[in-house]
C-alpha cells in the first residue's frame, strides 16, 4: 500500500499525541519512517508523501517532533541490493547523536538533520526502541521513591516559570535547582521528565555513550580544519596535510589495474566486449556473475557470501597454511570492522552479579576499535602489555599475571591477537604464536587472530606465519582448539580500505554455534558485493600465464619494494632524533616510536588541558601537517617523561622524505623550546 497524505498527518499527530505524563510534562515517541520503496509507486494519480514532507508541512507546532527516515538503494528503479547503499535523515536529535560522541561516522549535520549510512540508522533505531522500555521502569521506579520531591520541586519549577514568563529554557530554569536535589535519582527523574525529546543524551542507550574511538579524536577534527585552511589561501610552513591512519590509497598508493578491471565490467557488463579489457578479467568476471542471482553484482548473495569467493577464500588458506581449508567457515563481512564485531560479540555473556562481565584480553599498545567495541558491549577488557624490549612479543609470564587479576571481575573468554601489529609494526615469530596458543588452551579462551597486515613485511627473512598455520602444526592435540582468524582488503598491497571487503574463517567451532553467527549475520542480509568481489580478486589474483599476471606482478612488487624501502627508512629516521627510540619496523604499516619529553613540556600540556603525547602530536600537526595519533588512542599512556605516537610509512615516496624533514625540525625546535 501507499499511504495517504492526510494518513501521514494522522500518525505524525498521533505519534505527538501519546505522551507518558507526570503533571504536564511529557516524554515524546519517535517516528521512524521506513521509506526503502519510495521509488516504486504504480498508481496514477497516486504520489510518495513522505513523512518528513507531511512533518514540515505542519508547521512550528512540530519543530521538536523526533523523526528518523530510512532510504536504501536496494529497491525502486536502481534495485542495487549487493552493492548495500543506504541512509537516513534524522530531525531534532541533538549533538549527543554527533560522530564525535558516537563513535560512529554518522554524517554532515544540515538544518538540524543528518545524513548516515545504514548500518548506524539501523544501530540507533535498534537501541531507541529497546531503550523506550528501560525509560519506562525508571520512571516508574524513581516516582515510586521520589513521588513528593517530584511533586515540590515541580510546584517550583512551574512558580520559576511564570517569573520569567518561560523565556529560558526548561532545562535552563531546572539547573537552579539542580544542586538542592538530596539525592542523584530525583536529579535524573527530573531530566527524563522535563525533556521533550525520547532520545537525549540521558536516554540514549548507554551502550552509545561508552564507545569512545579515540584515534578520531579533536587532532582529526583539527586536521580538516587546516586541510580548509590551505584551501582557503592561508599560508602554512607546508602545502597539505597527512593523516597518519592506515589509509593506503588515500596516501596515494596506486590501485591494482586487474581489480579496478574485472569490477568496471561486473558494474558495466558491455565491456566483456571492449578491447581494452584482456581476456582474464573478463573471464573472471564472468565466473562471479554466473555465481551470482540474476547475473549482477546487484544482486543479494548469500549470508556467508558469494560461493566461489569463498572457495577462493579457502584455497588462498590451504596454499598459505599448508593445510585444508573449506569454504563453508569462511564468513565474508563488510571490511575488517564487521568481522572484528562478530569476534567480539559471540563471546559476550549476560552479566551477573556474582560471575560479572564477558572478559576479553586485548594488546596495549594496541587497535582501538577492539576498546571501542568491548565498551559497546559493556565487557571487561583485559590489558595486556606487549614487550617493547623483545621486539613487543608477548610474554607469557606477563599474560598469566594480568589474566589472574582479572578473574575475580569478569569471566574471561578470548584473547585478541594482532599479527602484524597495529601499532607497534612487529610481527610475531613461530615460537611465540605457539606459546600463546598453548596458553590459550591451558586457560580455555578462544583466540581471535587479527590478521589483516600479512602482506606487510618489510625485512628479510621474517615471516609471517598465521595461528591457523602453527595450529594445524600442533596436531590432534589441539584439534578441538577454537580459533577465529580475521583478513581484509584495506591493507596488503591492494590497500582498498574503501570498498569494505573482509573475511573471517571459524576453526573448532560446532556447526550448532556456526549456524547461530550465520544466523545472525543473516540480519544485514549479505555484505556488499563490491567488498567481496574485492576480497577474493585478493586472495586469488592472476596467475602465471594469465593476460594481466607481468602487470599485477609488477604493481605488487612496487606497492610492496616501497613499503619495504620506507619501512627502513622510518626505523632509521626516527632514531636518529634527540630523544626519541623506535623497534625495528617489520610489518603492518605504522612505526610506534617511545619519545622522552622535557619536563617543561609536560608542565605545559598540563596547563593546557591535554595528555603530553596529545600536546606534543598537536603542536607538529600545527608546524608540519603531519597528524600523528597520540599513544594514549592505543590504550598507553606513559610513564615518567616516556609517551609514544604512531606514524604510518603510507606517504608517497615523493612526500616521504619532505615529511620527516618538516618533523625533524620540528623535533629539534619542540626539544629546545622546552628543554629542562
């Protein structure tokens, strides 16, 4: 059906209408508008009203209705369901929905609304309505307690009110009276009641208000701003500006031709007959279609993905590994980030009281997103610090002590792996992957191997070996071992973090538990097919003999020979600056350097506000361009007059040596100003 105008109106209104009272206050419903079939009308004389239309027609009576609408690229004419394109304009949220607090890319806030990409809209209604219901308890709860307090200091509020003939705002005019209130509960009580809006930043799910992705803090935000600067004509001691994330192709590395080829013509078909295109892309092209739906990549796939990616997937494994693997535990995801969620999120346990929360074990210094995500689901993190003395290894002493401190407080139930590092640049010898699997069968965690940098390794004669690898070499000792190993295409050679393309692989897990992970990944439908395509073009590039094999080899090799060249020269230069000592880079992408700052630095990070490793990134970011990720972001934060920051060897090599000049001086400068 297509609803009326005049319908629209009546559920706008009646949204409005039903309020949750105490005295005149209220609470408003939210509206949320799935409007994916917008497209598709075949009456005549018929129209699409949306709702944000018939909301705005209604004039300033509405202007704080809460109104989140939903538009998908699967459906109308376009009907684009693999390529997983969608968004959502949300009204009068406040700023406790912005990036900044969410952790979330939400969008470019316009006239009080946002646009996001589909997978946060579908978080934020998901949280909101299971959040309505917990608002209700505690309103019940709290009144039951507070009923007369309520009660006298509404009486006040109301006389507050006609004073100042309402021209502050309500919750202005409540703060007068916020530091009188005898107790915490009657202070919250207050703050739900008196707002007009069902999802502020008190009601919000707090699972959203733990997340805090702290490598895209204020020094990113601040990083635009110069980027707008320059643009602007604002004179700079440099012409643009670097961000030290692990953004390959934003940093200029190339594409690979054989990908970009064989995804022009799954996107164009009629290119099978262009000239331009050799045989083996198009061939490869063809296989994914004939495996697809209706022939086209814009079609759905199957939950665990497009069958022979997946066996591309699974032979790419076995040739590494030196043993089997089979397609049905591969998983393919939407980049790295979603397979890191489903290792994280098959672990959690309801809390209890007395057992407490799911415990996970993550590196220090180590990727943020697993903090950011295990504070999403409220567990307990289990710190572990890596050796920087020994190359950042892992020390088993070291994981026995942290993991029996943390037992009296959680439930520990996997450790996380990240080989290479990210940010430390190591990559873990045999030995040592086998160390810490045996300790993970002694203490009967699930090991999650994050292992998305295997491509990256930049000295000769280290190696890298993946858990899955030394595992089967084990033998049937350890054949019940549960083992959930992570890969993607944004980094290697390819560096195509944009197309989101990723796998997970499940080793020891029962078919019971497989089934209940496909099950649930079941409701985002598939991964987009563009991050598929991507990830096993990856795992099963030309070949030997094929049309395109001389210039994918060539391109690998340099995208790899200037990893390799730069790698070196980061260890090189960044040791060779006052006070400042960096382990050898071997693998991953970034350098981890521990720098000695003055203590009169120190002092005056202090005085500003902000942690000495932020001050002293914030302070090169401003002199050089260069934004540098404090330490802190990656769970350490020093001791004594010891930080760190992370540095990526991503730059081109034609911006490579001008940007370490740029920040040697710097060094030099920052280390005199301030010298003890």
């Amino acid at each position: 059906q297509i609803l009326s105008y005049d319908n629209i109106r009546e559920v706008i209104k009646f949204c409005a209408r039903e309020k949750l009272y105490i005295r005149k206050q209220s609470l408003q419903r939210i509206l949320f508008a799935d409007e994916v079939n917008q497209e598709t009308v075949f009456t005549k004389d018929i129209i699409f009203h949306s709702c944000r239309k018939v909301l705005r027609d209604l004039g300033p009576k509405y202007n704080n209705f809460q109104l989140m609408s939903l538009n998908s690229a699967s459906k109308g004419f376009y009907g684009e369901c693999g390529l997983r394109g969608g968004n959502a304009i949300k009204l009068q949220f406040r700023d406790m929905m912005s990036p900044s607090n969410s952790g979330s890319t939400i969008g470019q806030e316009q006239n009080g609304e946002y646009a996001k990409p589909f997978h946060i809209w579908r978080e934020v209604a998901n949280h909101a309505l299971v959040h309505i219901s917990t608002v209700l308890k505690r309103l019940f709860y709290f009144y039951a307690r507070t009923e007369g307090k309520v009660k006298r200091y509404l009486r006040k509020i109301e006389e507050q009110n006609n004073a100042e003939e309402k021209i502050a705002p309500m919750h202005e005019r409540l703060s007068k009276f916020h530091k009188e209130f005898m107790d915490n509960d009657c202070y919250h009580l207050l703050l739900y009641v008196l707002d007009m809006e069902i999802l502020t930043e008190e009601s919000i799910n707090p699972a959203f208000k733990r997340v805090n992705y702290r490598v895209r803090g204020w020094l990113e935000s601040r990083s635009y701003e110069i980027q707008q600067e320059l643009k602007h004509g604002a004179k700079k001691p440099f012409s643009e500006v670097l961000i030290h994330y692990g953004n390959p192709q934003g940093m200029g590395q190339p594409p690979i031709t054989f990908f970009r080829q064989v995804l022009a013509i799954l996107f164009c078909p009629d290119l099978q007959d262009d000239d331009r295109f050799p045989q083996d892309a198009k061939r490869r092209a063809k296989r994914i279609l004939d495996d697809m739906i209706g022939q086209t990549i814009g079609s759905y796939t199957s939950t665990q993905g497009i069958n022979v990616v997946r066996e591309d997937i699974a032979n790419f494994i076995s040739q590494r590994d030196g043993h089997p693997a089979v397609s049905s535990d591969i998983y393919l995801t939407d980049g790295g980030a979603e397979g890191l969620e489903v290792m994280l999120g098959i672990v959690q346990i309801e809390t209890h009281e007395v057992t407490g929360r799911a415990g996970v074990m993550i590196p220090t210094p180590g990727f943020s997103m697993y903090q950011a995500r295990l504070l999403q689901h409220n567990s307990y993190q289990i710190f572990y610090p890596l050796d920087e003395d020994n190359n950042w290894a892992l020390n088993m002493a070291t994981l026995k002590r942290v993991l029996e401190e943390a037992r009296p407080h959680c439930v520990p139930r996997a450790l996380v792996l990240i080989n290479p590092g990210n940010p430390t640049g190591q990559v873990l010898t045999y030995e040592n992957i086998e160390e810490i699997i045996r300790f993970c069968a002694r203490e009967k965690l699930v090991l999650f191997a994050d292992e998305v940098y295997q491509a990256n390794i930049h000295v000769d004669g280290v190696k890298f070996h993946s858990c899955k690898k030394v595992l089967r070499d084990l033998g049937a000792e350890y054949s019940n071992f549960q083992l959930i190993s992570l890969h993607s295409s944004a980094k290697g050679y390819a560096g195509e973090c944009g197309l989101r393309g990723g796998y997970i692989e499940l080793v020891g897990l029962s078919e019971k538990v497989k089934a209940r992970i496909k099950m649930y990944l079941s409701v985002r439908s598939c991964p987009s097919t563009v991050g598929q395509v991507i990830m096993g073009l990856i795992c099963n590039p030309p070949k030997p003999g094929d049309e395109s094999y001389d210039r994918f080899l060539k391109e690998k090799e340099t995208v790899l020979d200037s990893h390799k060249k730069k790698a070196q020269l980061t260890t090189e230069m960044l040791n060779s600056m006052d006070g400042v000592q960096c382990n050898e880079v071997r693998g991953a992408v970034y350098a981890f350097p521990r720098i000695t700052l003055p203590k009169k630095a120190i002092e005056e990070a202090k005085a500003q506000g902000m942690p000495p490793d932020e001050f002293y990134c914030w302070r090169a970011l401003e002199k050089t361009g260069s934004y540098l990720v404090p330490g802190h972001s990656f769970d350490i934060n020093g001791s004594g007059n010891h930080y760190y920051f992370r540095i990526t060897i991503l730059p081109s090599e034609d911006k490579f040596l001008p940007m370490f000049e740029r920040l040697k001086t710097f060094h030099q400068d920052f280390m005199t100003q301030y010298k003890d």
